[in-house]
C-alpha cells in the first residue's frame, strides 16, 4: 500500500476539502486523520528546520590555541 501526506488546516468546523490527490475516478482510497500538536503546529519543536545552512571557512583550523602539541 502506498501512503501520500498531505497537510491541511480545516478551514470549516467539521469540514476538510481535499483536491489534486494522485487518483483516478472509481478508485478506493482510505483516509485517516490525525491531529497535529499544537507544538508542532507552530513550528516551535525544530525552530531551524528548512533554514539554510551557510560554512564559513569550512576547513580553517579551530581553537588551534587550546592544543598542548601546538605550543
């Protein structure tokens, strides 16, 4: 069984509309719900998820100073 993820914010009490799903007239399909935490909702769980990631001098040494077999 193939599962496709959508999320969706009800915009109606009781009432959720789905559109452009991947299927064809007559084909069965079986929906569960699940709620989301509010947490999660407002994105406070992983607060840098989707941020880009940017390195400075990647391979520029770092606290050279704190080794003994520097000094």
């Amino acid at each position: 069984m193939q599962a496709y993820r959508i999320e969706m914010t009800v915009q109606q009490d009781g009432m959720l509309t789905l559109s452009n799903l991947p299927f064809h007239a007559g084909e069965t399909v079986e929906v569960i719900v699940f709620v989301q935490p509010a947490n999660v909702l407002a994105g406070q769980q992983y607060p840098l998820r989707g941020m880009p990631l940017y390195y400075v001098d990647p391979t520029e040494v770092v606290a050279q100073a704190d080794w003994e077999a520097v000094q």
